[in-house]
C-alpha cells in the first residue's frame, strides 16, 4: 500500500527546536519510519525551501519528495498558503506520473487544504491530523487571532475527511464541538516515541558530560521558542523558588526565535535570574535524553498542547513532568503519580509544586519510576499499527462511497477564496 504523507509548511527532516519545527516534524516522520518498516511504501511531500534534491531516500520503502510551490527559499508559514494551489498543481503531477497512491494523509491545516483538494482530484481517501487548530489556540488567548481564513477551511477539511486522527481526546471533542467534525470519522490515536531512545541514563554521567553540577537542582523545559509556550511564567515560577540555587536550562530556539529569547532574557536579569537561566538553543534530538535524565524536574507550562512530546520524552527518561492542565498533557502527565497537572496559568502554583517535588528526592524517584512505567502505550510499534487500522477505516468508508454531510462541496471555489486571500 502506497501512502503519500503531506506535510506541506515544514520538511520532517529540518533541524528541530526552530520557530516552526517540533513537535510535527518528529511525528511525520517517525510515524513514516514506521510505517515503512510494517511494508508500506511511505512519499513524504514538503514544499521545496532549498536547493535540495526533489527526490530523496530516507530509508527502504521511505522517500522526501520536495514540491515547488514559491520561492525555494524559507517562508514565513502564514506565507505558505498563497502557494498552496502551485503545491497542489505540482503535487498531483507527481503523484500522475508515480505509480498510484492508496491514501492521502495530511498533517496542519494548510497540508490538510491540500489533501482535501489532491483526494477529490486523483480519488483517493484522505485521513487528516490537525496537530493544532485555530479555534483552540483562540481560545486559549495567548496571542494574535488566528485569521477566520483558517477556521472556515478547517472545518470544510474536517467535513470532508474520511478520517481525522487526534492525539488526545480532548481533541477530539474540540473538534465535535467547534467543527462539527463527525465523530464516527474520528480516531484517538496517541503519538508515538522512540522508547529505546527515549530512557533513564545514570543521572551522574549526564550531569558530568553536559557540565552540570551534581549538588544543585537542575529544572528542564524544551521546544520551540514561541509564546504559547508559557516561559515567562516558568521564570516568574524560578524567582520564587525555595532554592535559590535552582539552575533553568532552556533547550530550542533558532534565529527566528531571537527576539523572544531576548525578551526572556531581560525577564531572567530583572528577575536576578540571570546567572541560573542558560539558554542552549536547539538541541539535536538524539542529545536530548541525556539532558531529560540529568534534570531533576521538567516543566511544560504551555498555553495549549494538543499532545505534548516533551513531557512523555521527559517520563520516558524517568524525569517527573510539572505541566499546564491543557490538551493533551491531560492524557499523558498523572498527576500526583508522574507528575503534577497545573490548572491555572500563574506561576505560584508551579513554584509550590516544584517546591514539593525539589525538597523530596524520594518523591521525584517514585514518580520517575511510575513515569517510565506509564509512557509504554506511546511505543511506536503500537501506534504505527493503530494508524494502520485507521487507514483501514478510512478506505472501507471511501469504499462504501459515504459522501460528508453538509453542502455540497466546491474545490474550484475553495482554491479561488485562497488565492484571492493572497494567503
Ligand atoms: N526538540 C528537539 N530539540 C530542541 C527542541 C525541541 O529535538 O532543541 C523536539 C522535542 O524533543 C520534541 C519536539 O521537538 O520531540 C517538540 O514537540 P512538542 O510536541 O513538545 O511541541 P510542539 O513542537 O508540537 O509544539
């Protein structure tokens, strides 16, 4: 079975911790890999940004095919949408001359207005994960309005899917809710995580090889450098710890992240933080367990996750996870067994509960324990399998020929209101 795997905005294989390169990049492509090792045959498209090779093999029955759609150049990812119907046009050439696909699957809203065109022209099913959608981060209200642009096409993509895959149950029902998606076309399908990179190293060893400190508390928060991410609560949240010796590593952030890094340094130095905030920058992924296991606390104090990767990397190595109560991170943090749920978006409650588990070295053993225990249902190889049932389902219903409720649909017009939009 051929499966052409859309990931329009970002290539799975861009370095990770950037402004835009997380979370969904990891997931496309670890799921491909899987995939591919359970004998799919696996086409990632990106839209090209440099002048790389169309074509490249990633591994056996796994290939990027970069798209031209705009400038080979990185673009801003409002930027993208008004190349859309290039990526579109060229997309489908490529997918005429291949042999056929079985199957659309699209990540993001913008690969999702593609899917839904590309699955009606080349008459394919199309299952669709949004990883995060306008509405939600809207009402999570941590920045600029998402453009209504974007809300009214995911709710025509999310009609239109024969199946939608979401990574947590609160997902799902935002997706009832605001969208109106069906939900016999929903599937909760937690994201997978490479367990055997991803597991507790001696916590000395990595400490000594990142030049750490063993008699201090060492405190973790990773990703992408952006506002949704809730930093500045975090440094309010170190200024009123107990230990005043507490170090905050801060892992991710590339160029495009420069300005917010700045701000959260001016925070840190008003805050008399300075010399117990460092700022790394990204990170290499295959580097990242050896900081999760010399840490003694990871935090995530985010606005919204619609999964979270960092907090079940961090379990998997044993490191308890101090988190907003939002989205996904309610699926995966227990809270008062691998961690604690924060649920207001202040920073004295993190301050109280990272007290509690800095002053308790027998605690934070027993929910790294219980932590390592509990991240087991995220293997790949139970995940890959799920999204394969998933596929399963999408092509019986595409079998049975079961049309979207709700009015008809219209993709020449759909393409016009894009590119009249100018993106
Ligand atoms: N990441 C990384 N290096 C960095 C920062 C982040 O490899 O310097 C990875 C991290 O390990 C995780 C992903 O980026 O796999 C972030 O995913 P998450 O779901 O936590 O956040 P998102 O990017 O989806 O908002």
């Amino acid at each position: 079975m051929r499966i052409a795997m859309v990931s329009a905005h970002t290539s799975p294989l861009a370095p990770l911790g950037g402004r835009e390169t997380g979370g969904m990049n990891v997931y496309v492509l670890e799921l491909s890999r899987e995939l591919a090792s359970l004998g799919y045959e696996v086409d990632i498209f990106t839209r090209r940004d440099g002048l790389l090779p169309a074509v490249e093999p990633i591994a056996p029955r796994l290939r990027l095919v970069r798209i031209d759609a705009g400038p080979p150049a990185p673009i801003e990812k409002e930027a993208i949408i008004g190349h859309l119907p290039e990526f579109v046009r060229n997309l489908h050439a490529f997918a005429c001359d291949a042999p056929g696909y079985d199957l659309i699957h699209s990540h993001y809203w913008q690969s999702g207005w593609a899917g839904t065109i590309l699955a009606r022209r080349l008459r394919l099913p199309h299952v669709v994960m949004f990883h995060t959608l306008g509405e939600v981060k809207n009402r999570a209200r941590f920045g600029e309005a998402e453009p209504t642009l974007r809300i009214r096409h995911e709710r025509t993509i999310a009609r239109r899917a024969d199946a939608i895959v979401t990574a947590s149950g609160h997902e799902r029902q935002l997706l009832e809710r605001y969208y109106g998606a069906d939900p016999a076309r929903m599937h909760t399908v937690p994201c997978g995580i490479d367990l055997d990179l991803f597991q507790p190293l001696p916590r000395e060893t990595c400490r000594a090889s990142l030049g750490l400190p063993l008699d201090r508390p060492v405190l973790l928060w990773v990703g992408r450098l952006e506002k949704l991410k809730g930093l500045e609560i975090l440094l309010d949240a170190v200024a009123g710890l107990e230990r005043r010796d507490a170090l905050l590593l801060i892992l991710g952030g590339d160029d495009r992240a420069a300005p917010l890094r700045a701000e959260l340094e001016a925070q840190a130095a008003r805050l008399g933080l300075a010399d117990r905030v460092r700022f790394t920058g990204a990170v290499d992924h295959a580097e990242l367990p050896r900081y999760y296991s010399a840490a003694d606390v990871c935090v995530v104090p985010s606005f919204y996750e619609s999964f979270g990767l960092v907090a079940v990397e961090a379990m998997a190595c044993g490191t308890p996870v101090v988190a907003s109560r939002v989205g996904g991170l309610q699926s995966t943090v227990i809270d008062g067994v691998t961690g604690y749920l924060i649920p207001w978006r202040c920073p004295e409650p993190f301050t109280e509960k990272l007290d509690v588990l800095l002053a308790n070295p027998e605690l934070r053993a027993n929910f790294g324990r219980a932590a390592r225990a509990s991240v087991e249902r995220f293997r790949w190889s139970t995940v890959g399998l799920r999204i394969a049932d998933v596929y399963d389902a999408a092509l019986a219903r595409f079998a049975r020929h079961e049309p979207p409720a709700g009015r008809p649909f219209a993709p020449e017009a759909w393409e016009a209101a894009v590119i009249a939009s100018g993106g």
